[in-house]
C-alpha cells in the first residue's frame, strides 16, 4: 500500500508565491510542503489554525518560508482579507492551489438529501474554488501571468456511491476550470484541475478499516490506494513551467481507475 516519493524538483519554482487552500492536513499539506521544498513562498491556508501552524512550523523547520492565513473560503469577505494579507506579506501571488473542500451529507439516495446537506456540500467545494478564484484572479490579470490548480474528485467523473452533492460539486469545479482556462488564456494564465481517486489521507486512515482499504485498492489497475504525495507530485508539475503549454485539463490522479 505503501509508496516511496521521490518529488521531482522544479527550479522556477523558487521564490514563486503560492497560496494552499485546506492546506492544513493530506493532500492540501502535502502540497504545501513539496512546493517549499522546491523553494516557493508558501501562505497556507485553513480554519483549523492549530493544524495550519503546525504546518508551517514544519516547513519553517525545513528552512522554507510559509505562513499560515485563516479563513473561510466559503466567505468571500474573509478570502479577501486572505488574499490582502498574502499580498501584503508575500508578494502577488503566482500560483493559486484551490484545494479547499467541506460540507456535511449523509450516505443515502438524492431524494433523502436535505436542502441544508446539499447547499452545505456544493458551498463548501464548488462555491469555495469560485470565491477564491474570483479573489486572486483580478491580480493575475493585471500581471498577465498565473496558473491556477483546482481540486475535483473521480466522483465528479465516474458514477459512484458518493453523495450526489459531493460529486455534483466536483463536476461543477471540472467545468469551472475548464471555462475559466479558456477565458484566461488570453491574460497568460493557466488553469488546471486534479481529479483524484481513493487517497490515503491521515482521516481515511483513520476511519477506514484495513480490510475495506484493501478492497477498494484492489478497484484501481494500478493495485494501491493514493497517497497525498502522489497529489502533490502532480500539483508541482501544473504549478511549473514544464506545463507551460498545458491548460484546461483535468488530470486524473487515479491510479488507473479512470481512463479517458
């Protein structure tokens, strides 16, 4: 189940500005961490302040630069003052992670989805990347340049037993993106998105047995479930010029579970 990473290094990628949302714990974190190794400027994101500056303690332990902004991605007020302080600490950004997600919904069929669950998961995935990305991209305009990486889920790919807010809102950010990389190439700006499987983040650790982990690899061609690393590999590439030629894509981080 194990993977052994070894992150590829980017060297333009030092000094760059960059901003995680739900950078405080998997993949959001492992982001975070690989993008300060390869010399970025990180302002990490979360409304689990504890959880963020533990965070950027370790990156700042590791001889990188992070600081920590909280806020609720869900609040446009709050993602300016984000954004305001990024600025004024860091620099414009250069690179935009949108990784933020959240919401509350049982298992079960639509028609048991209360209205309060579904506007809960579509806010807290869909309507967080739009208010970010309305935020930060005024700024990248003016510059001409910026790549913006969103964050989806094979469930807003494939047919699965998620909720349906949950994959509804995932296939929402998939269009988003490409929509807004075809209106932003014109200003230099590249958007991409991440479309992950099963990932083994420290909750599904947690809250998944060893057994249904098992199972669930055994789903994917490639035999294993993910790892936040396997994310933030992909995360650094999109964020670099080696995908300079690159936008509009969804990249299916999947281990082989979706081919298209």
């Amino acid at each position: 189940m194990n993977s052994i990473h070894h992150l590829a290094t980017y060297s333009d990628l030092a000094d760059k500005v960059v901003i995680v949302t739900g950078g405080s714990r998997g993949i959001g974190a492992s982001t975070a961490r690989a993008l300060a190794s390869n010399g970025a400027q990180v302002a990490v994101n979360g409304r689990d302040t504890a959880a963020t500056d533990a965070i950027v303690a370790e990156i700042q332990a590791k001889g990188g630069r992070a600081i920590g902004v909280a806020a609720d991605c869900t609040d446009f007020s709050a993602v300016e003052q984000m954004r305001q302080k990024v600025e004024n600490e860091l620099g414009p950004v250069d690179v935009l992670a949108a990784f933020a997600g959240g919401g509350i919904v049982r298992p079960g069929p639509v028609e048991k989805v209360s209205e309060e669950e579904w506007q809960s998961v579509i806010n807290g995935n869909l309507t967080a990347t739009f208010l970010t990305v309305k935020s930060f991209l005024p700024g990248m305009i003016e510059r001409r340049r910026g790549a913006i990486i969103t964050m989806a889920s094979t469930a807003g790919r494939l047919p699965s037993a998620a909720p349906a807010p949950y994959s509804a809102a995932k296939a929402g950010i998939v269009m988003l993106s490409r929509n807004l990389a075809n209106d932003m190439g014109k200003y230099g700006i590249r958007v991409n998105c991440i479309s992950p499987s099963a990932v083994l983040t420290e909750r599904t650790s947690r809250h998944m047995p060893e057994a249904q982990q098992k199972e669930i690899a055994a789903m994917h061609p490639l035999g294993r479930l993910g790892v936040p690393e396997d994310i933030a590999s992909a995360a650094l590439f999109l964020a670099s010029d080696s995908s300079s030629w690159i936008t509009g894509v969804t990249l299916d981080v999947a281990g082989g579970r979706v081919m298209l």
